[in-house]
C-alpha cells in the first residue's frame, strides 16, 4: 500500500474529464476574447433588469446562507405552475438536479437510456455513478420517443432522458406525444423530461405541469429564457415521495442566495420573458436567413438557438467551427453522426449576429478548401 | 414491480434529512424573525465592500456561464498562497467539496474516521455513499489527533477528517501537532484538515501550505471570515493527482457567476479581512464577558463564534438554547455530550450582543425553573 489515496474501483476507472470546455478557456488558448458568444446557448438578452437589482441589493447580505429549503421561490414556483411547493426541488441548475438524481436511482448494473448525441453531461452523470448507458439513434433531428422507450423495456432501465425541445438539434414534440410517452414508461422506470428549453417553445409543447404523475420527473432552469445561465438556479418537478427523497443526498446548502433573490425577481418579471421570447424568435429568423445567404439549411428551432445543416459530413461541420471560433465567434456542434453534421448557433443580438454573418463565408470557403 | 422508481439500496436505507434547520425555517416556525442572527457562524460584519461591488458588477453578466475551470480565482489563491494552481480545486463551499471528496474515496464497506460531535455535514457525506464511520471521543474540549490516527489505523480508514480550528468547541492546535499528524497519517489513508476557521485564529495554527504532500487536503472557504457564506466559495488544497480527481465527478458548471467575482475581489481585499479579525477579537471578549456576567465559562475560541459551557448537562443547555431561540436569538449547540453542555454564539455586532446579553438572563432563569 502506497501513501497515495485509494479511490473507488468505480472512480479510478473514470477520466478526468469535462463534458464542456467553457468559452474562457478556449479564449485563454486563443489569446483573445470572442467577439460573438454564441456557442452555450445562453440568453445574450440578458436576465430581468429587475432580477439583476434583486441580486445587486442581495449581495450585501451575502454573509448569510441561502434558505436551505428555498421556501419562498418554491413557493413562488409552486404558484406559478398552480401546483403545491413539494412536489418541486430546487438546486444549482440542470446539472446539478441530474446528479443527484442519477445517485439515487443509479448504481453498478443499472440501466439507462437516452439519446445518442443528446445531454453529455447526463451521460457524465450515469457513468459517474456506474450505470450502463443504451443510447438510441436520432430518428431524423428528432429524439425518438418510441425507440426510447422499447429500448428501456427491453434492458429494464431505471431511468430514460429525454429532453423536450431537444438540445443540440432545437426540435420539438407536442405535449399530445410526450404525454403518450409518460403513459408509456415501463414500471419501474422513470421518465427524465428536460424542458431547459421550454419557455422558447411553441404554445403546446409541454404536458400540464399538474397532470404529471409517478412516471416522470421534469426538469426546468433560469439558465435559458430567464438569461440566468451563471446564477445556477434549476428545478425538478415530480411525484412527493421522488422529491423528498432528494433530501437524502442533496447537498442543503448549496444555493447561492444572490441567485436565489434573483430567481424570485425573475419569475416574477414575466414580461421580461415575453421580450426575450420575441428577441428569441427574431434571432432564430436572422440566423436561418444568414445560413441561407450562405447555402445552407437552417432547422426549424423550438429553442433559443438554431442548428445549421452544413451540408456535408462531419469532419467538414467541425472545420467549419474551427474557422468560426479562429475568427471569433464562439459556437458548438452536435458531437455525433449524423447530427454532427451541424453546428449549433445560440440568437444573438444583431451585433453577435453581424460578427457572425461576416465571420461564416470565409469559413466555409476555408472548409471547403482545407 | 410498481410504477414507483427504483432507488438504489443505499439510497432506500438513506432518511430525508437536513444536517442543519436553517434559520429561515425556524423564523418561519416562530412567525417572527430573529433579533439576533449568530447560530451559524456566518460573519455579521459582511463581505468586503469591493466584494460587494463585483458582485454587483458581475450581476449583469449572470446570462453567462461561469467558468469551469475557475482560472482567474484558482490563479489568484495560488499566487496568495505561493502554490502552483494545479494544487487547488474551487467548488461551491466545502460541503460541496467534501461530497466530492467522499464520493471519489467511499463506497460501501470503507472505513472513516472523525470525532464525535464533529461536523455533521461530513457524516452526511460518508452515509450517503455508504461508508462507515468511526467516531473518537474528544479530548477535554479538543479533537484527539492521536486519538483519530489510531482509530484510523485500526479499522484500515480512508479517510480522516479533523478541522483545526474545530466547530463546534473553538479550540485548535498547534502547527506542529498537526505536522506530526499528517507523518502519521497510515499508508492508504487521506487527512481532511478543514480549515474553515483558519483566518481568525492566531497565528501558528496552520502548517505552512507548502509543504503538504499526499497524506492531507486542506479546505478553506469564503464562508466564514470572508463573510461570503451565501455566496458558496471554497477550495481544496492538495496533492495534484488527488485534485485532478475531482474533475471526474464534479459539477463543472456548479459555480455561480457572481460568486467566483465576489471571492476574487474578496481575496485582494485582505485589508477587509484585517479589519474583519479584529472585529471578531473584539466581539469574541464581549461574549466572553457576558457568559461572565451571568456566571457562565466561555471556552477560549480560535473562530468567529464563542462556545459558552452552560455548567450543567445537556438537558440544562438544550433549555437555555430554547429560551434564546423564543426570545429571538438563533444560536446553536454541539450535539454529543459532553459538549452538548455548551451553546456556540456567533460573533455579532454590538446590537446583536446587546441583544443576546439582554435575553440571557432570562433564558438562564427559565431554564433552571423549566
């Protein structure tokens, strides 16, 4: 035995990884800031001026530490949906409810399912933890609740993602097919409904928030619409019995109260979110007109970014991106075929737009050509 | 099978707990708010106003992501405490870093070590990933280093946890006494040295950050004399195999935005935290002469709260708390005897000690007539 600690058999088998490189990092390896961040799919509208007061006017009082039961934007929340505050858990985003949901429910010889191509960082998370992952294809740019579910009967998975609009292809299914696919999950498995992306949806994307029952979980955030994507404020709506047992593991005091303040302002400031919906879908008409002017096919998007069909395979999507972020514009793409033949633009502003619409020809000539 | 989820065994065996009620919660319970808030060891006397000011600052820019890596904090603890940046991991305070940690070492049938009567939270931590724990006595009102060591090489321990200054007595030791501990930390077993309350105790308490190798990790915080608690900032300071680690199973998107700007201005502060010291020197001989004047003993403290022995047994105590939470002073008590004989008031500004020396009285006298 060494001096050296002894990590798990499960932890000495994993990689120290991060399922993102952030932005900063990429400008710290370029040497200058992007010119245009458009690659996490935040809200470069920004959160609620009343929201960025709310947390001005909390960072005094940063000293003391958050509520650790949120009661009073669970209950702002549990108002806002009209259902009652413990049937919601509030925690430091997504990510964060994802991993302690996947702790619980998951260990060595569990089975899950998502998506091949769809969340990283819920792949992170079940690896994390030891399950095995079954990952289903696309069918076309779409998450194909069917094959998720037959694919979860036939392994016997404990838990299914699904992420409804979809990141990273920004398609939608209709609240009539997701509530089909809730009735659908096997006993003994729980359905994962990610709405990160839901406030930037049509009308009738999401079942009603009160009709859910024992068979899935539906996670929201102030990452996306409510421009929040730093204060780390998510939620997880779900049966009782599954939210209580949250308690169990989560860490209580792990709320910034600065973002809690300023969740509560912003839930509360729905016309701010009204503006952002409309500068959402003025940016998402701008980018697919400049993909356009530029050969290519933007996809319909149900989200605050839209994907660009590059039109070619992968290797050529990803030159592409190389040559938008060498000159400054900061975007992603789908990791995997035939999805990664796309990349991934988050609306921007019209300055973030301009950047990029002058940054894409010369892109695509330099793909073209390398 | 049920269409309820399937939690893990672990998870099933697990309560639904909090370490600690907050006390929005008991305010909520009471009706009323508290008069006097010093249970939890927060710094009354706040951040340092340039923290404040780039909290306020960075509040606007929330739309984005924080950082993953932490580079400009991790750079800038790095150079304040004359290390290379890959020996430090920044997550969202200790308890997230603990969880980490934890997680990373524990898996059912591994063995830790800690006193009886530590921080509750940690044990929280090794519950929930189902290790077991062993608790040694303290020594008077002091943690056993020798104590803990011994334990730790009889049951074959991962893991030792030991914080200098210690929660919740106020004591500490020495830096040499906790060198010598670190030599005998046994092959194959991990030292956490939490050093939540290093910044107010007198000099010598910490050894030097240097020359730590792979037998501890230190962790230090925003929290306490920073007075950042809500803002969720601390590090780890270790060995580089064993911080590079973490990166397997953090949550890289887990900081707040503002926070990581708040701490980084905080640090460069260290005037604030001069200042702040002495307040906590001045306030710590104030509670000390109260427990005085109601015939009490305060125990010497190395922190930013004084532990009041209440003289009689744990029942007595418990009372004493009861009546100062009734009369609107939340503080807080250790939970094993012998210490539960004691209640631990939190450093305060004048009108928070006026108020906690006007309510003492008659909490003393109830208690005795309860």
């Amino acid at each position: 035995m060494t001096n050296d600690p002894r990590l798990t058999n499960l932890a000495a088998t994993l990689p120290a990884t991060v399922p993102f490189v952030g932005p900063e990092a990429q400008e710290r390896a370029r040497s200058a800031p992007f010119e245009a961040r458009l690659g996490a799919n935040e809200s470069v509208f920004g959160p609620s001026p009343r929201a960025i007061e709310a947390m001005q006017k909390a960072a005094a009082d940063v000293w003391m530490y958050a509520d650790p039961e949120n009661h009073d934007l669970r209950q702002a929340l549990a108002d806002h949906h009209g259902i009652s505050a413990d049937h919601i858990m509030i925690d430091a985003g997504i990510d964060t409810l994802l991993g302690v949901l996947v702790r619980l429910l998951i260990t060595s010889g569990d089975h899950v399912v998502t998506s091949a191509g769809a969340y990283p960082t819920f792949n992170y998370h079940v690896a994390g933890f030891g399950g095995t992952l079954h990952q289903v294809p696309y069918k076309g740019d779409f998450e194909d609740p069917d094959a998720l579910i037959s694919k979860a009967d036939e392994v016997g998975a404990k838990l299914i993602y699904f992420a409804n609009p979809d990141n990273p292809m920004g398609s939608q299914h209709k609240a009539a097919t997701i509530e089909k696919m809730i009735e659908n999950v096997p006993d003994g498995c729980l359905l994962i409904l990610d709405e990160a992306y839901i406030e930037m949806a049509p009308e009738g994307s999401a079942p009603t928030v009160a009709e859910t029952g024992t068979r899935v979980i539906r996670m929201r955030t102030f990452s996306k619409g409510y421009g929040m994507a730093g204060a780390r404020v998510g939620y997880a709506i779900g049966a009782v019995d599954l939210i209580t047992a949250f308690n169990k593991v989560r860490n209580h005091f792990g709320m910034c109260r600065i973002s809690q303040a300023g969740a509560l302002a912003a839930l509360k400031d729905q016309d701010w979110l009204n503006q952002v919906q409309e500068n959402v879908q003025v940016a998402r008409a701008w980018i697919t007109q400049i993909a356009a002017e530029n050969g290519l096919t933007a996809l319909p998007s149900s989200t605050n970014f839209v994907t660009i069909d590059c039109g070619r395979d992968g290797a050529f999507a990803k030159r592409v991106l190389g040559h938008l972020i060498e000159a400054g514009i900061f975007v992603r793409m789908p990791f995997v075929a035939p999805q990664d033949r796309c990349i991934r633009v988050s609306c921007g502003t019209s300055i973030d737009l301009d950047a990029f619409a002058a940054a894409l020809p010369t892109a695509l000539e330099r793909a073209k050509s390398d």
